[in-house]
C-alpha cells in the first residue's frame, strides 16, 4: 500500500507528511519525540526510492534527531505554559544525558544498516514493552548523582543511537521517582532537546564524507525528509500537548505499546535477512 505513493516526489512528500502528523502528536502527548515513528519510514523510504544507499538507517536517525529539535522545543514550551515541566529535575540529568548522547552518535558511526536496524527494532520491542507496564513509584525524589548518571548517560546514549528523543526511557524512570505523568512527560519533552541537538551535530559532523548517503543530505541528515516531516510536527506537538490534559494516556500508552512492538519485531527481522545473521 505504502509503496504506491513512493513513485514520484509528490506521493513522497505526502508521506512525509502525514508521519511528522503523526510523530508529532505522539512527541507532544506522550513526551516520547516521534522518533519511534519517524525512524523506520524514513530509512524505507529511502531504501525504498534511492539506488545506491547503503546509510539509509544512519540517515532516518539523523533526520529524526534534526526534526526532534523543534517539536521538542515546541512541545517543551507548551508544557511550561501547562506547568508540566522540573526543571530541577532538568538540570540533574542534563549533563549525563547530553554526554550519553554524544557517545551513542558516535557508536552509531562503527554499525552499519543491518546492526542499526536490529538495535532499533530490539530497542522499540523494549519501550513498547515498558510502555505496557503500570507505573510503579520506586522512591520519592530523585537518586544520589551516581544512578542520576547512570540513568542520564543511558537515556541519552540509547536515544541519540537510534534518533528518539528520550521519553521512553525518562518518563517511566520520572514516574518512578514520583513524578505524576504530566509533570514527567512535560519534563521529557525539555530532555529531548539535551538529546537532539548534540546527537544531530554528531550525525552531520561523522556523515560529511560518508559514501552512500541519500541525494541532498547535509551529512546523515536528509534535508527533504526534514522540510517535510517538521513542517507538520512542529504544530501537531501543540496539539498532542495540550490533548495530554484531556484524555485517559494510560489506555494510548497500551495501544502504543503493542504497535511499538511489532513494528519493532518486523525492523529487527529484516536487519537480520538483510545483515544475513
């Protein structure tokens, strides 16, 4: 069905489109940056209408991570009129996670499409399966600098390897400091651009002289997928922000889950036949 659109450029910006709608309702509802969604149909997209890509996964996610900037910011900004956003908590974690996210672009460099592609598809059976679980109040409060750390740096380093802004990872980590789900959402969107901005740098320094790469790319960002895709997220992650106060998010948050992991399922099979594992 898909494939139908990808003959002429229209039918491709028209995807594009009507993802970053998607992605960025999602980013601004659930905090989670659309890069889950952005990430896949991007890299077949290009796999799918340009001959000669071997970068097709490095180029998803840095194209993600460069739209994830300003729907997280967009998406921040609306949380803090709502008054959803610590940022005490902000700034605990700010710098373990901006130098996470540094060492996962640079991680992303050693992988090539099939490695990437199964990390992915492994990473989002992984949140859809958090995304399944109740919340659980572990503590009140943040913990001591060393798990503030651990728990930054990872968020960061997974995040910016595979081109997501950090939501699937540091809601549920807020939630279980006891941090209600709006107030940890909010605060997620304002992490995200710790990550994005940091690992979208790393992605265009690493892919200037890359062989492979998608036509008008700027590094591993794939400028028309960019225009296209933030042109529509930019304001449905108002949208997804505000409808975050409104609605039962536990019920999404299950939906979301169960479609994160199968699309997960089926990316990680294809690494595999493709990487020939």
């Amino acid at each position: 069905m898909l494939d139908l659109f990808l003959n002429d450029m229209f039918g491709i910006a028209f995807i594009l489109l009507l993802t970053g709608i998607f992605a960025g309702f999602v980013a601004g509802l659930l905090g989670v940056g659309g890069g889950i969604i952005m990430v896949p149909l991007v890299a077949y997209i290009l796999t799918q209408t340009q001959t000669g890509v071997v970068t097709a996964m490095h180029s998803a996610i840095g194209t993600s991570l460069a739209v994830i900037i300003p729907t997280s910011f967009l998406s921040a900004k609306t949380h803090m009129a709502l008054g959803n956003v610590d940022f005490f908590a902000v700034r605990k974690f700010a710098l373990y996670v901006f130098i996470g996210a540094c060492g996962g672009a640079m991680i992303a460099r050693l992988l090539d499409n099939s490695s990437l592609k199964i990390l992915f598809g492994s990473l989002c059976v992984i949140f859809g399966f958090i995304f399944l679980l109740k919340n659980i109040v572990l503590r009140k409060g943040l913990p001591n600098i060393l798990f503030r750390a651990l728990i930054g740096g990872t968020v960061g380093l997974l995040s910016s390897l595979v081109g997501i802004g950090g939501g699937s990872l540091m809601v549920p980590s807020l939630i279980s400091f006891g941090w209600k789900m709006h107030r940890a959402v909010g605060t997620s969107a304002l992490i995200g651009l710790v990550i994005a901005i940091p690992g979208m740098t790393s992605f265009v320094i690493m892919g200037m002289d890359a062989p492979g790469r998608p036509t008008h790319s700027f590094g591993y960002v794939w400028l028309p997928g960019v225009l296209c895709l933030t042109t529509t997220s930019f304001f449905m992650a108002i949208i997804g922000a505000k409808t975050a106060d409104r609605i039962n998010r536990d019920k999404l948050r299950k939906i979301f889950g169960i479609v994160l992991s199968i699309v997960g399922l089926r990316l990680a099979y294809s690494g595999f036949v493709a990487g020939g594992f």
